[in-house]
C-alpha cells in the first residue's frame, strides 16, 4: 500500500461471496491527528443507507398492525398539513414533500449552524401541496423525517431504542447507533475530513438527523444486516419486501425505489443498493440475489463509495477468478478524485456596485433572499453569501443547485419561483 495514503483518511471494504468466509481490507487512517488507523470495529457514518432500516422497521410496524402503509400519514402526525400522503409514499419518496434541509440552505445556513429534527419537521409541516404531481418521484429526506416520527409515536419509544431491540441487537449488530444528538460519543468513529490548501479540515457538522441518515456502523455488521436482507428475500423474481411496497421509477434510471432501497431489476444483474453521503462520509451498501454482499465506507472525499463500490462489483462481474482480496486492494489503490477546497473568506457584501431589485420571502421556506443585479448579471443573496445567476433562457437563470425563473423583465421583479434538485417549485413574493 502507499505509504502516503496510508497516512490520508481512507476506506474499510467488505466481499461476501455466498457460501464463503467475507474479505475485509481497511487502509488509511480513522484520525488524522492520533494516526489511528482505520479497522474492523472502526464506525462510519453511513448517511442515506440508513434509509433501509427506516424502512425496515416501517414494514414491520405494519406487519404487526400498528399502522397501515396505505393510511394517511396524517392520522398519525397531526401537525402534517399534507392530508393526501400515505405511509407508503414516505417510504417511497412519492409524498411530494419538499426536502427541508434544501429548504434551509435558502435561509443561509452554513457548515457550522445547528439545526434539529425538529426543525427540519417544522418546515415540513408548513407545506401545504405537494411540489411535484401525485405520483411523481421527489427523493427528500424528510420523508424518512417523518418516518422515525411516526414509528416513535406507534411505538411510544425513541428510534435508537427501537432499532437496537427489535434488529441490532437480534443480528450481533452491537457496533451500530442511530445518533441523536451531536455530543453523543459513538464508541470506534472515524473522523472525517476535506482537503483545504492547509493540509486536512475535519468536515462533521452538529446535526443528527436519525431515520433518514446519522447511522453509524462497520462492515462487519452491514454485512450481518444484508445477509438477514438477503435470507428474507426468497422469491428470485421477487425483491425484497416487493409484497408489501411496489418498487417502481425513480431519479436514476434504470433503477427502481421501493422501501428505503435502489434496486436494479434487470435480469440477470438483480440487486438491491444504497449510496449514503453526510458530513464528509460516504457509504454502499449492494446485495444481489446470488446473496453477494458488497460494502465500501469511506472518510476521505477523494474516494467516493460509490465509485470504489462500482470498480469492485465491475472487476467481480468481468474477471470472477480474481481472488476477492485482489479486487479490494484493485479498488482501494483507485485514483483519487480532486478533493474540495474549503472556503476560508466570506464573500463581502459589494452591495454599492449593484442595483437592488427587492427582498423576497416565501411561505414554504425560511427567511428572506435578495435580488441584485450588477452589470446586466443577475445576484442572488442569503445571509450575507451571494450567488451569480448565469442565464440560460427567457427569464431563466441557473444557480450552484438551482434554478430561478422571472416572469417579468429584470427591471421589475414582483415575484420568481426557485427550483432546487430537491425542493422544486418554491414561489418567492416581494416584501
């Protein structure tokens, strides 16, 4: 291995052919600043591959009759405007609702800004339509939101408690946690990090936002999860809990979502995923119907899970003689993607040189925008951070993550409507 890697964050992978022992491979550091390297008992945060085990236990609390999937979600949480939405379109992400945290990031919110669950439901509960047409895929996490909502109320019991009784602690899953609160301690953490022109800069933020993400875990026990996955999926031309919710078209194609889970349905490639990405972490998790298991978890931005996962399973599917061991360290020498560059300056309020077009606010999101425009560009600002528009049709101006639509001149600006990946359709009025 490179020595210089080995001195870098780095990766914990696992293969896990049916009816074989599972190949492990652990290369680069935990902690930077301890030189700890990474291991087997070493946790990560595993992001949005907690949405099966949301989902998992929704599935369950309707089997055991504590709630129905087609029942409206608002029998359950009261404060929900939203009187359409049904369980099961939470779980499938086809609720319509809007993804808070986008909706947050309009306020100005940065890196180091504290925000709860809570939070987060408060603004869900403000949305009163769906932003997309029934029907119509929208992936938010607040739908997982809701979800560990709505299994603390049937169960009258907090979301960690519940997940460590009825599955980690039946599975042997005794190193994962669902986080609740920023200062809790997870026994064996890696740390994550980004690369600034200064060496490395730790990237965790204080927020946990357990159900659709803040899980973490090891290999190992990802591995004990996927192989109880795999032992409930016994229907090959089935995918797993396929009975119970429908997996149809999603943001990827030709992928398809059901309950917390990406599947890939095509024949012969059958396979069930999820990719998670929070706070400098990134994680995958792929089971297929042969019961090969697949993980990669990282804390180094320059190996994104996703792609060490997809060299692995390349390298597994088009050369099957090369030993599990070879294909890991194949994957863990990969090249290493430009790592991000932190900002270290604000950006300064230049307002004298530009021509105020008015503040706006909007009912669905917190906070206020402003509107500038400096030498026929267009300037969006929140909190003090400002973006410059770049047109790309009447009236039609592209952001870092959006889109932003006039419909008048820019000399008069009433209202404009902004469409994030995740949180589209959102109507801003002058003040």
């Amino acid at each position: 291995m490179n020595a210089a890697r080995d001195e870098e964050p780095g990766l914990s992978l696992l293969v896990h052919r049916s009816g074989e022992e599972p190949t492990l491979l652990h290369t680069g550091l935990a902690s930077l600043e301890h030189g700890l390297p990474i291991g087997p008992d070493t946790t990560f945060n595993v992001g949005s591959v907690a949405k099966q085990i949301t989902a998992h236990l929704i599935l369950l609390a309707a089997h055991d009759d504590l709630l129905r999937l087609d029942q409206q979600a608002a029998d359950l949480l009261p404060r929900l405007t939203l009187s359409d939405v049904t369980v099961a379109e939470l779980v499938t992400h086809r609720s319509g609702i809007r993804d808070a945290e986008s909706l947050l990031s309009l306020a100005g919110f940065r890196d180091l800004d504290h925000y709860t669950a809570g939070d987060l439901r408060n603004l869900a509960y403000r949305q009163d339509q769906r932003a997309v047409p029934k029907g119509r895929f929208l992936y938010s996490n607040t739908n997982y939101l809701l979800l560990a909502e709505i299994l603390e109320t049937v169960h009258r019991t907090t979301l960690p408690d519940l997940a460590r009784h009825r599955l980690f602690g039946p599975l042997g899953m005794h190193s994962t946690h669902f986080k609740t609160d920023p200062r809790q301690v997870i026994p064996g953490a890696a740390s994550a990090y980004q690369a600034t022109h200064h060496g490395w800069q730790h990237t965790e933020v204080p927020v946990t936002l357990p159900g659709p993400g803040t899980l973490w875990t090891t290999v190992g026990d990802l591995d004990r999860w996927l192989t109880q996955l795999h032992q409930r999926w016994q229907r090959p031309r089935h995918l797993p809990w396929q009975e119970a919710v429908d997996y149809e078209p999603c943001d990827h194609k030709p992928y398809l979502y059901g309950p917390g889970l990406y599947a890939d349905a095509r024949p012969g490639r059958t396979a069930v995923f999820h990719y998670g990405h929070e706070h400098g972490f990134s994680a995958a998790a792929h089971v297929e119907a042969s019961g090969l298991r697949v993980i990669a978890l990282s804390n180094n931005p320059g190996l994104s899970a996703d792609r060490v996962i997809a060299a692995i399973l390349r390298d597994l599917h088009e050369q099957p003689m090369l030993a599990p061991k070879e294909v890991l360290l194949r994957a863990a020498t990969m090249e290493r993607t430009p790592g991000t560059v932190a900002r270290t300056q604000p950006i300064l309020d230049d307002r004298d040189r530009h021509t105020e077009l008015g503040t706006f606010t909007c009912d669905q999101a917190l906070g206020s925008l402003r509107l500038t425009s400096s030498a026929g560009a267009l300037h969006l600002w929140r909190r003090g951070t400002r973006d410059q528009l770049t047109p790309t049709g009447p009236g039609v101006h592209a952001g870092n993550g959006y889109t932003l639509t006039m419909p008048s001149s820019m000399d008069q600006v009433d209202r404009f409507t902004l469409d994030l990946d995740r949180a589209p359709g959102l109507t801003y009025i002058r003040q």
